[in-house]
C-alpha cells in the first residue's frame, strides 16, 4: 500500500489532433473516439495523471464543433471526486503562466479529479499579438494545465529557459523537464521527464533534433510529433536516458509507419526506477499499408491495364480481409483505412478516384486508396530507403517556400525581408491569420519609410513600392494554392514553424 | 429579512459585444471593461443571477484573445461560494440543450456562484452544421445558461416553441418566457418576463417587433438589440406588461441614441410586483454627438473652407470639454468618442482623416470625428426626423441583399434559388462559413439534377450551369465588397439575419 502511494502513475498519450477530417461523414468522429479512448483508459487505470505531447487539435484555429466536442470529454472525464494525491512544489505562476497562475486541480471551485498536463504541439502551437494557443482556450477553462508555453520576452532573443514542474507524491518526489538544478536539491533527486514534439528522424538534421544533444541528467523523454508508434522505452546509447515515442492516436497520413497498431502508455515511477505498460487503443479505424512495385510483379504485362487494374483491386480487397481480421469492433469504426503505394516505373497510372469508386461503402478512404511513385534512377546509397520514407512524411510534403518562391519570381526583393515574408505565409496558411501580409507589409513600409527620410527622391519609393505590389500579387496566387493543398491534405509545412 | 428571502434579483444587461474594436490600440479593451462592471455590480449588489439579452460576443466567431478573456472574466465572477437560492424548476434538459443537460450551479464539480442566463443575439447567433454559437462554448465550460435556442429539427418547419425556463424562491415563484402553460399552475401565478433580441424602431415594419404582438400574458419585456439606454420600464399601452430597452453596454455605432449614459438594471420581483433600479455604468468610454447644419450657422460663408473648418473644429473642442467634465476618471478611458454630423448642403466636404490629424491623442476615434449628409429635397413630413435616425442605424446600412442584386445583374434564376444565396451570403460574411456557396450550389445542383433526370437534354443542363457560373462570378465580387465594408465598421447586415 506504501509502495502504490510512492509510486506516481502517469498515462502518457500524444498527437490526438483532434477535429481531424471532421468535415469526412465517415471519418469525423475518428479523433474524438480516440481521445475518449484515451481519456477512459486513464479513469479506469486510476492514474495520477494524464500527459500529452503536443498537437492535441489538429487545426490551429479548431472549429466552434471541435472546441466544444473537447471541452465536453475533459469535462466528463477530468471532473470527478477521486482526489489527487501529488503536489506541484515549483512555481505555479511560472508553470502555468495564465491569468490564474495554478495546477487546475487546487482551484477551489473546481472539482478536479484527473488533471492533465499537455504542451502544445506544431499544429496548436500559440499565434497572434497574445501569442494564445487553442490550449489556452482550455486552460482559460481550467480544464488542461498548459506547461513549456514560452513566455513573450521572457528570455532574451534566440534564448530559452525551461521551467521544471516539479511534482511530488509523500514521500517521494519527481521532477521534470529541467536544464538546471532549482533550491537544494540535487537533479539526481528527481525522476527528470522532458517532453518535447518535434521531428526525430535523422535524415534530415536541419529539422530534426538529435536525442544525443539532450542533457544527461534526463532520465525520460517523450517523443511527441512524430505519428508512428514506437512506444517501448529505448535506452539512449551513451546518455543514460530513456525514450518513448507514443506515436499519434490517429492516422493523419497513410504511411506505412501509421499502419501499426496505436498505443498509449502506463508510466509507474517509483524512485528512479519506472515501469512501461503499453496499453492498446481500441478505438482506432483499422489501417492496413502495402507497398508494391508493379515491375516486380510476376507476369504483369504493362500493355495491359486492366491486369494491373485486377491486380491491384486484388490486393486491396486482401488489405480490407486483413483489416476486418484484426480490426475493432466497434461498428462506427467498421469501414477501414487502406493504402497502396505503387511503384508504377515501366507502367501506366490508374485514376485514383476512379479506382476508388467500387471501394465506396468498403473503405473509409475510397478516393485516395492509390498513390504512385516512380523509382528515379536507383542508387544504392544504403539511407535510400530512409530517404524515400523521408519524402513520405506528411510533416515534410509541403516545403516550398518564399525563398523558392522569390527565387522563381525573379524578384529583386529590396524592402520586404524574404524570412518576414516566409514567416507570414505561414501564419495566412497554418494559422488562418488573414492579417498576416499586411502587417507584413506595413511593418516594413514603416520602417523603409524611416530609414529612406528625407534625402531619397520620390521616384526610388515608387519603385519599391511597385516591386511590392508585384511580390504581394504573386502571394496571393502562391497562398490560394498553398491553401488549396493544405484544405486537400493532411500535409503541413514545417519548416517555417521552425523559423518563427 | 422574510421579504429580502423572497425576493428574486434580477441584473439585467445586454448587448456587451466583447472583443469590438479588438484591434484598435486606443478602444481594444472598452468592451471588456464593460462587462467586468456589470458581473462587478451583480456581484456588489448580490444578485440572484444576471440575465443577458444577446451579442455578448460582437463577432460571429469571437478571436481566441476574445474568447479567452471573456472566459477568465466569467471564471473570475461566477464562481465563488455564495449560495444559489433559487431553483430551476423547469425541464432545464429542454432549457440548457447541451450535453449536460443542467443548470450551471446544480453541477457538482463547479462552484458558480453567481448564474448568468443568456440568449444569444444576431451577432453571435448559431451556425454551421451542428448549428453552435459562440456561447455554446461558454455553455460546455459551465459558465453560462444558455437558452432560448432553437433546437434543429425541434418543432415543425415555419414553428418555433418557446420553452419557459421556470424558477422558483421559496415560497414564491418566478416564471419567465412562455406562450402556453405548463403543468398544473396557471399563468398568472408567475412573473413572465420574455427576452428578446430584436430590431424595434418602428419606421421599418418589416424588419422589426412589434411590441402590440406580443402575447398579453407578459409580465415584463427585456428588449436587447437596440443599443440606446431607454431602460426605465414603460408600461405599453393596452398590453399590460411593462418593458425595458437596457441599451448596450459599449458604443458600436456613433450615433446619437449611444450617446446617452449607459446603465444596466436592477430587477427586484416579488409576486406580482416589480421594483427597477437603473444603475450606471462608469468604465463606459464617454462619448459626445452634434448635429449641425452649416447653412443653418450664422455668418458661415460656403467659400471659405477655413472658416467651416474653424467652426467645426471649434465645435469638436468643445465636445471634447463636455467629455471631459461628465467623463469617466479611469485614466486608460480618458480620451473620448466624439461624433458631428454635418448637414452641408450648399457648402464642400472636408476630408475627414485629414480633419482628424489634429485630434490624434485628444479624441478615441481621431479618423471619424465628421459624417457627413446632405439633406434631399426636405420633406414636410412628420416622421422625417425618425426616418433619417433609422437610416443611420448601424445595423440598417448594409442592407443590399440578393434580390437587389440578382435584380442589378439581370440573371434568371432559375436552379439557385435566391432565398438559399441570400442565407448564404450571409453564412459566408457575418458567419465566416467559406463553405456557404459551395454548399448552396452543391444542394441545389444535385436536386436539380434529381429532377431533370433523363428526359432533359444536356443542352439545356450546359446553359443553367452557365447561368450558374456567372452567378458565381457575380457573387464572389459582392462578397468581396461585403466582407470588406463589414471589416472597415461596425455594421451588419440584419436584413438576412431576419430571413435566416
């Protein structure tokens, strides 16, 4: 009984975008069911708390329907009377830097029963003059305590500082996320947790963050961001850590990584030892992925389309019999998600759509079933496969940006910085903020307008001003495609979210 | 103290509009000043609840910033350990439709303190597929009452049912909102007060209440939408019942009737009797009207400009010092609004953003101090004065709607009906719903296509669609020009509102 109350038990879940494809008939609920999922898995296993990594709504504006969907389930699930039996001993005001400036569980007119502790993730990360979250939205409500929200000149430029939730259960005591020892205690201490979302994959190091240049003293990190499920704790070669990637609890893109089953994890730490349990989400559409290159196929004759018509309705037929085999009961969820990636060098291509059409009423993504690729010139280069997984990666689709926009343009861009310009675009698109180009623009107008004074001849000012007006049309048409590609698709453009 | 027991207090208030002018430096916290005061007055006052009439939110879809503040001001006043002492004796799963179904304070994991009950108004009314307004998430978070919805499919088309919310002080009973009567007791054995959110000026008939169709039964009417403070109860006449126009609580259109001091309203009931007490808002910007006409002045010569411009600044000065002396002392209110309308007939307009310069730092709205008209032919009627007051009533001007400009662009239309473009005009500007027209058109395509089916020639199809794209094309110019007038002030189009 000493032993149960020394030990903090957390669920750790990440990336349930919730409000994703909530405009599908078929797949609207999908988010929602997770996260309840996730939710319940929490009541029933008594945890002391429930914590996410990031990306908890899909949009950065979440719809009015998504908002209030994910107020109803915290509210069901996180009110309660079962009381809460760890402390938050750092500095609340500093953690939770809202206008409350407490743990949502020690608010007095709250009866909160499972608090929940999430960062936010690319998809809901803070925007606008108050830099405000969607998170904040709930933590307004008290309903989430939304923790490693950089504070607006907090820290100096290109500088920041990671506040530890230090949080302890009699009489033991952990801490997390933490660069630097705080009052007496020593860092071995505590059970040092850090959760961070952000790419791992290592082909592509401007993006990525190297787990080996995390600080030592960590004893556990959580991986959020990446969606593939890869939940079992890894030891870190040569940095004493451990490291779990949860994976999201939902399929946003229909690569081979989300194909594996969806899981979130039981976290029991006593001392500083832990205990993983990976718990199976139940409530998860059924996704089955197969990859196939029509040239390797025996007897496929590439003047004969309706063979590779047969052959590959053939096997998606198959992936919809392995779905139903192992896929979830639940007769909302019965209609699965399958994807074939095609190599089709030497072949034709199939319409998707049309292919899709007799898979109407047997899958939950009829339309988009297909995807074909052309293997260029082999290479052998051994990270070939990772390179082309890479490519696959719905975070990385997107990457065009101002640069290769200016660059086709041939535009001599003399008052608007490209990474202003770069970073507006990404608010217009990802974050819906139609104000973006004209503070852009007025910014810069206003400070060239200083700098040129008095002593530069009206003609010079005309001239630039035409170039802008020539680059803000050329925007316009880049947004209205950039809008279309993210309104088709679950794909994202990361980069810029990395400068801003 | 039997008599205080039995006595229900009302704080009556309405039209807060939070998050107007949100983006404008000098007025950007006006409307939340506001509402602070009124939950600050209820709370001082120790009201039983405070009762809202609509447009609590100015936007359809209130920012994040909005939304966030509103919460925390809620949070902030409605919780706290005062004991509720009335009860909601009413199906309240049929008064509050959300999916918990309860009144605030009867839920147990919350400690409201101070109930707020809200109707929504035409500027934060539902929308959408699952028809939500901005107070449906107020509503998921506890904060509010929200009532007087219309459920979807509730009633029959062209039928509205108006559910009374019935609420009980031992021993007596209030009971407000109701056509018809409910179980046992009869009608009279209630204070009926009915809220409602509607145009009332009576020079437009056709856009507005008539407060003689009301039912008799009425105890009192609690008008919101009209923004001038007329909210000392007037019996109307042969009805019966008394009625009172709170006004908003923030100036959003500059005219003469949001000049008057704002109050709020004290309603105490006790049986069959009411007492009013008006209570004034101080943290209300102050805001001071002119009407001048210039031939009118004396010695104003119509060519000399500088002379008009002298008189009018002189004028503006002086509205400045009346401002100032009944102006409220909080110092971040203590520039004011001020507003001449001038009649110029027979003399030249003023360029009024020029005429403002030198008010930059002395008035709140330096850019539209002037507003000029120009009498037509005058006409001798008596109700002249009235129908040039309604014509600058914020929410009349934009009254252009689809029929005028199907008219104006000589189409026949013949698949889209022009009610459903008219709703979703509407749906695209004031609501923000970028699906409106795409869905209009799909709906109405597909049942068109449904009835031509096979007998129809392709022909004919190939010309309604035709027609159909140019409509488009049409449509989208006018939106662009509606989105941007709606952007540029603070009027509406009610007109579609009404027809939705």
């Amino acid at each position: 009984m000493d032993s149960v109350s020394n030990t903090l038990r957390v669920l750790v879940a990440t990336d349930c975008h919730l409000g994703y494809m909530e405009k599908d008939e078929i797949r609207r609920h999908d988010s929602f069911n997770a996260f309840d999922e996730i939710c319940s898995i929490a009541e029933q296993r008594q945890v002391d708390f429930l914590l996410l990594g990031g990306d908890l709504f899909h949009e950065n504006k979440p719809s009015r329907t998504t908002l209030v969907r994910t107020i109803e389930i915290l509210r069901r699930y996180c009110l309660n009377d079962r009381p809460v039996q760890f402390q938050v001993v750092s500095d609340q005001t500093i953690n939770f830097p809202n206008r409350f400036g407490h743990v949502n569980y020690e608010d007095q007119h709250y009866n909160v029963g499972l608090p929940i502790f999430t960062i936010h993730g690319n998809h809901d990360d803070p925007a606008g003059v108050d830099n405000l979250s969607a998170i904040d939205i709930l933590s307004a409500c008290n309903l989430v305590n939304y923790f490693g929200k950089m504070v607006l000149g907090g820290s100096g430029v290109g500088q920041i500082t990671v506040y530890p939730i230090l949080i302890q259960k009699t009489p033991h005591a952990i801490r997390w996320i933490r660069p630097e020892t705080q009052g007496d205690s020593s860092v071995s201490d505590w059970f040092n947790i850090f959760v961070l979302h952000q790419n791992r994959v290592k082909t592509n190091p401007k993006n990525a963050v190297n787990e080996h240049f995390l600080p030592r003293f960590l004893d556990f990190i959580i991986w959020g961001h990446e969606h593939e499920c890869l939940i079992d704790p890894q030891e870190v070669a040569g940095m004493g850590f451990h490291l779990s990637q949860p994976g999201s609890s939902i399929a946003t893109s229909l690569i081979d990584g989300e194909a594996k089953p969806k899981h979130v994890l039981l976290l029991e730490i006593k001392g500083s030892q832990y205990r993983p349990t990976k718990i199976p989400l139940n409530s998860v559409r059924a996704f089955e992925y197969a990859d196939v290159s029509l040239q390797n196929e025996p007897d496929l004759d590439p003047n004969d389309p309706e063979a590779v018509l047969d052959h590959l309705s053939k096997l998606a037929h198959d992936l919809i019999v392995r779905a139903s085999e192992k896929g979830c009961k639940r007769p909302e969820l019965k209609l699965p998600l399958i994807r074939i990636k095609v190599d089709y060098t030497g072949y034709s291509t199939i319409n998707p759509q049309r292919f899709g059409q007799k898979f109407v009423g047997k899958v939950a993504n009829p339309h988009d079933i297909l995807i074909f690729t052309k293997s260029a010139k082999k290479r052998q280069s051994t990270n070939e496969k990772e390179q082309e997984k890479e490519l696959l990666r719905p975070e990385e689709l997107n990457q065009q940006n101002i640069e290769a926009l200016v660059a086709e343009s041939n535009l001599k861009m003399e008052i608007l910085p490209v990474n202003d310009l770069d970073i507006a675009l990404h608010e217009f698109v990802n974050k819906d903020d139609r104000q973006a180009f004209y503070d852009c623009v007025q910014h810069n107008l206003e400070e060239t307008r200083v700098k040129l004074s008095e002593e530069t001849d009206v003609l010079q000012i005309k001239e630039e001003k035409d170039l802008m007006e020539k680059v803000s049309q050329c925007m316009q048409e880049r947004i209205l495609k950039g809008r279309s590609s993210v309104k088709n698709g679950p794909t994202r453009n990361h980069t810029i979210s990395q400068i801003v």
